[in-house]
C-alpha cells in the first residue's frame, strides 16, 4: 500500500456517528409535524423565556459559552458589539458592499461580500493566543523586549510579534485606546484586556496601538470564548455596519459614487 493510499484506507475503516448531535440547540416537534418545532431551547433555555427576559448578546454569550452571562459578563460583550459595530467607510469590507449595493448586486449577497474582505479577521485567533501566553508578564517589559527587537514598518498594519497590535494608517489609533480604557475600567473586566492597554501605553510612543481584532480578542478570552471562536465572532461584530454601508447605497445611482478619469489611473506594467 502506498504512503498516499494509507490515510484513505484509515478513513474508510474509522468508526463514524450514526447521526450528526449537538448539545447547544434542542427541538421539540410538532405532534402534528414532527419536522416543525413546538418547543425550542438554547442550551436547555426556553426560546421564548430568552426572548422575554435576556438581550441579544446575552443569548450570544449562553449559544456559544453554553451558560448565561453575568449582569457584569453581559455589560461587557454589549460594550464591545457597540465599539466594533462599523468598520467604517474607509474599511475594505464596507467598500466592498458599498460597490455590491450602487451595482445592483441581490441585496442576499451584500454582507457575505463585505465579509469576504474584512481585513484581519483571521489574526483574531492568534492574538487571543499571544495575550493569554502574556498576561503574566509585565506588560511594560514585553514590549520594550519587542520593540528592541523591531517594531513593525510605518506603514505595515499588522505586527507578526504582537497580533492584535499595529498600526492604523500609519499610527496608533486613539479612539480604540479610549475604548479600550473605558471598557478595562468596569469592575468586570479581565487581565487580558487590563494587560492590553497597559501594553499599548508604551506602544503608542512608537505609533502602535490596538487593532480591531485585537480588542475583540482581549474582551473575548476574558469572557472565556475559546481562541478558534474569534475570527467568526469578530466577524458578526462587524457585520452590523458593513451591510448598513451596503444598503446605503442599495437604492442609489452608480453616479453616487466617484468616477476615477484615465488621468487618474497610475497603470504599471511587469516589463520582465
């Protein structure tokens, strides 16, 4: 037997489930239609009692975490869905659903568009990873060790030493330090976050600070989402703004946008 022949005789004998299960979603069916449900639960929660008592982020929390949050947990996730609810105009990611809605695209494909380009999601899980390898280190040393080392170039975004951390447009940026503060500052805040901002305190002497994701993440592994949760969970936080700059423009002429003239084009060509 070959060496590539091996892994698809070790699948064809693997021991598979019967049926697909999960634990966080239970269905109680119709006595009329067994395939509609009477009775839904999250986690062992009534649906409808949810509806009635808890917040959205809180049901959020209890779908992936499998527990409700605290009054301080829930204070805290529905902080930072507000921080990191729009990615701005100036985000890929809005750009491109903007484009979506002024082109006609079906209104359906809007969002995933914008997601597809949603710069730096996929560094969410690796900042989880270097926060919580670092939270017991003085976060003053770690950085000057890694500024010593080299900080990243003036104009690269991402900083391989420190995901989560960099550059925006060529600087720190100020409003998600201030965000930051203010959310480090409730009693329910954790080290990660705490450690965070004390990390860019020093940073931000060389224009470093918090990246998006990487306020998602600190926020996130002191509530005790897991590190491969991140990226999917950053990317609903932004979704709420990335499809409103789409269907801003869903209803309007092309002619909203600018038209970029010939002259305006730098056109470069690979003579090799």
């Amino acid at each position: 037997m070959s060496d590539q022949e091996r892994p698809r005789e070790a699948m064809r004998a693997a021991q598979f489930a019967e049926k697909a299960t999960t634990r966080l979603w239970h269905e109680v069916p119709s006595r009329e239609n067994p395939y509609v449900a009477e009775t839904l639960r999250c986690h062992g929660y009534d649906l409808l009692e949810l509806m009635a008592r808890r917040s959205l982020t809180d049901v959020v929390f209890l779908l992936y975490r499998g527990e409700l949050p605290t009054a301080g947990q829930s204070r805290l996730l529905e902080r930072l869905a507000i921080a990191l609810i729009n990615p701005g105009p100036r985000s890929p990611a809005s750009r491109a659903a903007i484009a979506c809605g002024v082109g006609r695209t079906d209104p359906a494909h809007i969002l995933p568009a914008g997601l597809m380009t949603l710069e730096h999601a996929h560094e969410a899980e690796p900042a989880i990873r270097f926060l919580r390898r670092h939270i017991r280190l003085r976060a003053d040393s770690v950085a000057a060790n890694l500024l010593e080392s080299g900080p990243p170039a003036p104009h690269q975004p991402l900083w391989p030493a420190a995901p989560g951390f960099g550059r925006n447009h060529g600087s720190a940026d100020p409003w998600l330090a201030r965000a930051a503060d203010d959310m480090a500052a409730l009693p329910e805040s954790g080290d990660c976050l705490r450690w965070g901002c004390a990390f860019v305190r020093v940073l931000e002497t060389q224009g470093i600070g918090w990246l998006p994701h990487g306020l998602a993440a600190a926020v996130l592994a002191d509530l005790g989402f897991p590190p491969r949760s991140a990226p999917g969970l950053y990317q609903w936080l932004r979704a709420p703004g990335i499809l409103a700059h789409g269907l801003e423009y869903a209803n309007k002429a092309i002619t909203a946008l600018p038209y970029v003239d010939d002259a305006h084009y730098d056109i470069q060509t690979d003579c090799d």
